[in-house]
C-alpha cells in the first residue's frame, strides 16, 4: 500500500508542478484567468480558435461533414480535422460558450504541459523500475523544456511530447520482451492525433531501434549480423511498424490527398542542399531566456532542457561509471537528431520534405527527451556523485552557452556586413549572465546532495521549477500583443449577434462579405479575419489554413483578390466581376463601434450560372490580372466586349526614398470605377496611396497584393495617383483599368434565369458535402460555372445518371449540359477515404494475424 501511494505521488506531483510553474508564468504575464490578457495571438488567433469553434459547431449541432463551404469557397474539411483538431481534449469544447474558447484553449495547453510532466515521469518509472524525486524533476524538465516554451502556441503538436515517453516505451518492450502491442498502440495513436508528428515519430522509432541494437550487440558482432540473431525480434519491429501506419490509414491517406491539392505540395530542390541549417550561435539556447514570443517564427533550435540535466547529459558522457558501449550508443541517439536538424537535407526530410514557414527545428523536443533520459541515468549510475565530473560537466555548459553568445556577437556583425537577414539569436546579452548563474547553483546544489544527502534534492527540484518557470515568464515577453480577454468577449457576442441577424435563414445561396472591425478591434495584433466564416457560422471567401486547396488559390488570386501566400485567400480586392463569379451577394461592415451596415446585391448569381462552354478555354496571366478580368466575361458570354479597359498614361514622375515613390497622371478610357493593382511588383507591403492628392480610404489593412479602388471617374477626366512601392516599375499601363460598371450590371440582368438555384441553401453552411439545385442552360449558355474548388471527390447527376465534371477558370468547376431545365443532385466523397479504409481492414487483419502467427511459434 505504502508503495502504491508513493508511485502515485510521485506521478501527481510530475503533473501538477508543471502546471503550477506554468501557471505562475501566466499570472505574472496577466494572462487570463490569472489577469485580463488571453493568448490570441499568432495562429491561435487567426487558425486555432476559428477551428475550435468550427469543431464546437459540428458538435452541438451533432452534425458532421466532410466537406464544409465555411472553409473559403468550400474544401475538404478532413485535413483541417486531422491536422488540427484530433486531439480528446478538444471535445471539452461542447461544454463551452463561444466566446470563452479562448479561455478553453488556454486550459488545454496548461493540462497538456501536465501530462507531458506525466508521461515523462511515468516512462521513468516503468523503464527504470523505480520512483524518486529525481523523476518530477525530470517531468519538470520536460514539460518546460524549449520546445514547449516557444511552440506551445502551435498545441496540436504538444500531444507530441506526451506520446513520445510511450512509444519509446513501446520500443524497448518490444526489443526486450518481444511484446509489439504497446508500440503498435503508441504510434498509430500518435498518427492519428497528428499524422505530421506521427510521421516524424516514425523517423524517431528507426533512430531509437538503431540506438537499441548499438546498445545491445556485442563487441565485435556487425549491425546486420546482430539483426539476424534477433531474427524475431527484427521481424516484429518491422511488421508492428507497418501494421500501425495502416491502422492509422483510414484518416491518413484521405488527408494525404487533401494534402496534395494544396500549394504546399511543391518540392523545392534547395531546401534538400546539405547546408548548415544553424551555426554555433545555437548552442546559447542551452542558457535561459534566449527566445521569446517576437522570435517564435525564426530561431535557432530550442534546446533547452534546463541545466541539471544538460550537466546531467555531459556527466554521462565524462563519468567512467558509464560503460564506453552506453556512450556511444548514446552518440548516434543524441547525434542522429542533431545533426538532423543541422544539415539542411535531413532538416527537410524531418519536416515532411517541406522546410517550415515559421517555427522551426520542430523536430527539436526528441533531443530533449532524449537528453534528459540519459541525464537521469546519469543520475542512476552515481555519475552525479562525483564532483570533478559534475564540475567538468557544468564548465562544459557554460563555455557552449558563453560560446553560442559570442557567436551571436560575430553572426550578427556578419549578417549587418553583408546584408542577410538572420533568426533571433537572443533577446539580451545581459541573459548570459543569468543562464551562468543557474548553471552554477545547480552544480553547487549537485555538490550539496552529495554531502548532506538525500533532503537536499528538494532544492534541486525547487530550482529546476525556478529555471524553468523564468524560461517560461521570458519566452512569453517581447511583445504587448496579447489580447484583452473582457474586450474580446464583449466585441466577439455583439458581432455573433448582429452576424446572425443578417446570414441567417438564407432563401438562395450566396456569399458573404464582412468586414468585421468590431471583432479585430479587439485583437492587439494586426488582424485579418481569414477565418471569421468558421467563427461566426456564414459562408465567406477569406481562409487561412495549411490545407488551403491551391485551385481556390489560384483561381482567386490571379483575379486580384489578396494572398500572402498559398496558405491564405481573402475577399479583400474583390470587385464586381469577381463578386458575380463567386456568389458575393451581401456585404456586411460591423465599425469598431458596433454600428451595422449591409448592403445587397439583388442580381446575386448564387453558386453557379450557366455559361458559354468557350469558358474552357480561358487561360489566366499572373503578370496580368485586369486582362485576367475582362477575358473572363469574355468568355462567359463568347463576345469581344470590353469590360475592363487600361488607362491611357501620360505621364509618371518616381523618385528614390526607401524605396520607390510614384506619381502617375493617367486618363480613364471608359466612364466607371478606375482600379489600381500592383500585386506583381509590389506584393505585400503597405502602400501608401493617394488620389488627385487625397489619401486613399480602404476599409482593410492590406495595400499592394490585391486589385485597389481609386474611385468613380469619367472618361477623358484626368487624375493623379501617388503612391509608394518596393520595386521599379516599368510598366504602368497594365497595372491601372476602368471598370464598365452600367454595362456589367446589364449582363448580370440577362445572367438571373440562368443561376444554379441551390434547395435548402442554409443546410450547406453544416452540412455542405451533400445537396440538390436547378439551372437552366441554352444553346449558347451551355456549360454551368460553378464556384466550388475543382475537387475530383464531387460527383454531379441528373437523374441518377452521372455528369462529367470539368475544372475550368483556372480551378472551379464546370459542369457541360444540354439546353434545358436540369434537377441535378451533388455528392461529395473524400477522396482517398475507400482506400484508407481498405487499408486499415488490412491493418486489422494484419494485427490478428501477428497475434496468431507468434502465439502458435511460442508453442
């Protein structure tokens, strides 16, 4: 009994300190329910919360879809619910108000960290078959450790950390004890809550079985040779391996090709260059407070374990109480994942042949693990009872962080010299002299265990929670971005409420347009309501997500609508001809003071019309997106109508001043809305844009990277705009049009009787995957354009018979009938999800038929 409570102490304390030292952090940073801030910022502002909130939807309306027209045009929701939202704690969102959410998320992320602790200290227990303070120390560790501190804003990877300690449990089970089922276990669960982690633990487990057999051979027997010897052993790893990537197949392969049809896709040979990926400037992430939230996109690796157990890990490797086999099978264990990280090549196979756009090196919390897992067998093997080694252990911390901080001194003088931008390397010098510090109370705590004894290790235990916990507090400073949590909900119930008002009960499908300055008004961060669909329940065109379709990109963004990158779209650029194209029939502005106003388009084209099938042959320039334009009408209507027509220029005057300053005397061609688009020489900056000497009002924040609206002017009426740009121009007449406005409007009159008339449209915001409509189609308008992403999932019949469906307009979709009224019905199925599920059948077989083969060989 007096066991049991010990274990069990041990393992709540591995939980709750972290959680304590975490919550601590918090508190001195104000964050709710600690103080008023909340952490929306980065992507659990713009990506999380919009995708809690789309899965708190599904759930309390006990519906769910595969694919959702809340995703911008519609998309394949699978991908976002594999890669974001798996997690069982998330299901805890059911039980939440909307607008408490973010509160929620930050909960989840505090128990999260716990259970890291836990698993740490639990893998301790059962592998080394015993329970000690030392074990909540290593929780402590783990569960703060670097990678948590800098990434946690990211949490769908923290589940990560948690299965780590498990599946190398697993491994050494099966390696020892022959007994697969706890791995097989581990990694398909690790797939499944993230395939993007579980691919990487995949990579960890063949390091980890390499690790194992250098370990376990005998001098003198080769690899292979040892393979052989352990013949069973060799052939269950392999096996187990496999079986657990095809149970995980049911949910992996469809989000695998969901994840093809994104601009992600694209293998970019540099990134494969066997290249440094860092230098030693690294080596002072080993010291406390190097990182904090401004760096969180582009750092060094986070190795920060603490300094007990880097002295802990260097002990190991200097004592002689550490057999020379243990070091070396060491060696490749911390060096195989190391030295994955530094050359370039392997750093692109670790993160799925894709270099990360932000947060790097994720691959950096198995050489935490791992470090602290041979720092506390140090610790077993009384390495830790030797002064001279725990000195020459603490010397050697010290000089690679004081070496990583002179390195910084010479990167950064490199990087100013020749013009390179760099990571952030720290964030003070003055933080070297705190990182010594704690290196050196650890050694002298480490020297006063030895001399007083056990008690002392309560010290230790209070000063790796005081390292660990300023890690914390310092990587979440450098920034006044966290949001304030009372404003937010205020701001966030008032928007939902009046939102509602207007998109709701919906008699034909359509579009919204909202912008939203209430809502981002209570950001402190720039933000660009990608997601807000998700949050506010209307179907929009704005996204932000890994799992963004690169045929909605493409077809939106080479029509002047606003893309940073193929992650994200916005209907910001929008105009007429666009809005028709995609259904936008309200627009709805919300000002920061809560004041409504909406606006209708009556001619609302819904989610497709019937169109000249000459639309198959338009062919977008991305260097030109006003001809873009006006050869879509074209060939909407099979006529040589002029829609959209470039100015005449008469004269530019540019001069140099940190960068490129213009003003541009033009004269409009045609009477309407005269544009501006520069989204091919000046993307993403924030221009600075005035019309006959007035400053352009937009009701966004984005200038440069989408179609811009200077004004209603007559033809042969001259103007005048300034504005400011990164690059040279050398060409202005295609970047400045006029818009024939009164003629488009009577082109979208004749358009009405030919729409695609949507049955039931509210049903599509939840349930988008399946649904009816009816168009009628002519001689001439023969072909249906519709503005749903070409996806080879969608299937179209009439009469149970099936239509072929085309992609055309560079990514939506057609559909080619005869003249006539047609009832057509549309179905969505998930492509890859027949095969994914033939798979893990095959999995499931797989595993009964290990379970059988190894049982009759036993006898």
């Amino acid at each position: 009994m007096k066991k049991s409570l010990k274990q069990i102490k041990y393992l709540i304390a591995a939980f709750v300190i972290p959680v304590l030292v975490v919550m601590i952090a918090f508190g001195f940073r104000g964050i709710a329910p600690l103080g008023n801030h909340n952490l929306l910022v980065s992507d659990l502002a713009t990506q999380y919360l919009p995708f809690f909130e789309f899965l708190r939807t599904q759930l309390v309306n006990h519906t769910f879809s595969t694919y959702s027209f809340m995703l911008s045009l519609g998309d394949n929701a699978i991908p976002v619910y594999t890669y974001y939202l798996m997690s069982p704690l998330n299901l805890l969102a059911i039980f939440m108000n909307a607008e408490n959410v973010p509160l929620l998320m930050e909960a989840i992320i505090v128990i999260k960290i716990g259970l890291i602790g836990l698993a740490m200290a639990w893998f301790l227990q059962v592998k080394y078959h015993r329970q000690d303070i030392v074990q909540v120390i290593a929780a402590v560790a783990y569960g703060l450790c670097g990678f948590v501190a800098m990434y946690f804003y990211d949490f769908m990877w923290l589940e990560a950390l948690i299965v780590l300690p498990l599946l190398t449990l697993g491994l050494e089970r099966l390696f020892y004890q022959g007994k697969w089922g706890g791995y097989v276990v581990a990694l398909t669960g690790m797939i499944f809550l993230n395939y993007y982690m579980g691919y990487m633990m995949c990579l960890y487990s063949v390091i980890y079985f390499v690790y194992l057999v250098f370990l376990n051979r005998k001098p003198g027997v080769k690899f292979f040779q040892y393979l052989k010897t352990r013949k069973t052993m060799t052939i269950k790893y392999m096996t187990s391996s496999v079986l657990a990537a095809l149970l995980a197949c049911f949910m992996l392969i469809p989000t695998i090709v969901g994840m093809l049809s994104t601009g992600k896709s694209t293998i970019k040979l540099a990134s494969f260059l066997p290249i440094p990926r860092f230098l030693p400037s690294a080596f002072a992430s080993l010291g406390v407070g190097v990182t904090n939230f401004v760096g969180r996109l582009n750092h060094e690796p986070s190795m920060f374990i603490g300094s007990f157990f880097a002295i802990g890990l260097f002990s190991f490797w200097f004592s002689k109480q550490v057999k020379r086999q243990e070091k070396r099978a060491s060696f490749w264990l911390v060096g195989a994942i190391f030295l994955g990280m530094l050359i370039a090549t392997t750093d692109t196979i670790w993160h799925m042949f894709q270099i990360p756009a932000g947060f790097p090196f994720r691959e950096v919390y198995m050489l935490s693990f791992v470090a602290i897992m041979f720092g506390y067998e140090a610790y077993l093997k009384n390495a830790l009872q030797d002064n001279q080694v725990v000195l020459k252990a603490g010397l050697t911390l010290a000089a690679l962080i004081s070496i990583g901080y002179g390195s910084v001194v010479i990167e950064r003088l490199a990087a100013k010299r020749y013009h390179f931008e760099t990571p952030q390397y720290i964030v003070s010098y003055w933080y070297l002299i705190l990182a010594l510090v704690f290196v050196i109370l650890i050694t002298v705590s480490l020297w006063l265990v030895n001399h007083f004894g056990k008690k002392v290790w309560w010290l230790v235990l209070i000063l790796v929670a005081a390292e660990m916990g300023t890690n914390m507090f310092l990587a979440l400073g450098g920034t006044h971005e966290y949001g304030d949590q009372t404003k937010f909900n205020q701001a966030f119930k008032q928007s939902q409420k009046l939102i509602k008002a207007t998109t709701e009960k919906r008699t034909s499908f359509g579009r919204e347009k909202v912008n939203n300055q209430l809502y981002s008004d209570s950001f402190n961060i720039t933000y660009n309501q990608y997601n807000d669909s998700l949050l506010y329940n209307f179907t929009g065109v704005n996204s932000y997500t890994s799992s963004l379709n690169a045929n909605t990109h493409d077809a939106l963004a080479k029509l002047g609508l606003y893309s940073r990158n193929e992650r994200r779209i916005s209907s910001n650029g929008s105009m007429p001809i666009t809005e028709q194209l995609l259904g936008i029939d309200k627009f709805i502005t919300i000002d920061k003071n809560g004041q409504l106003t909406t606006e209708t388009n009556e001619l609302n084209t819904g989610l497709g019309y019937a169109v000249s099938s000459q639309i198959k042959t338009l062919k977008y320039d991305s260097e030109a997106i006003f001809q873009n334009l006006n050869q879509l009408v074209q060939k909407e209507t099979n006529s040589k109508e002029n829609y959209v027509v470039e100015n005449k220029i008469n004269h530019v005057n540019v001069h140099q001043n940190q960068g490129y300053c213009y003003e541009v005397t033009m004269t409009p061609k045609i009477s309407g809305i005269q544009y501006m688009d520069l989204s091919t020489t000046s993307p993403n900056q924030e221009l600075h844009v005035q019309v006959n000497g007035k400053k352009l009002k937009t009701p966004y924040h984005q200038l440069g990277a989408e179609v811009i609206e200077l004004g209603n002017f007559k033809k042969g009426e001259q103007l005048t705009v300034s504005f400011t740009s990164n690059s040279r121009i050398l060409e202005m007449e295609p970047h400045f049009a006029g818009f024939a406005d009164q003629k488009f409007n009577q082109y979208l009159k004749e358009k009405v009787p030919y729409r695609l008339q949507v049955d039931n449209p509210e049903k599509l915001k939840l349930q988008g995957a399946d649904f009816t409509g009816k168009v009628t189609t002519t001689k001439e308008r023969d072909l249906v354009l519709i503005s749903i992403p070409f996806d080879k999932g969608w299937s179209v019949a009439e009469n149970g018979q099936k239509v072929k469906t085309m992609k055309v307009a560079n990514g939506l979709t057609g559909v080619k009938l005869k003249p006539g009224t047609h009832q057509l019905e549309f179905h969505y199925e998930v492509p890859g999800m027949k095969l994914g599920l033939i798979l893990s059948g095959l999995g499931v077989i797989g595993i009964i038929a290990q379970v059988v083969y190894f049982r009759r060989k036993q006898h």
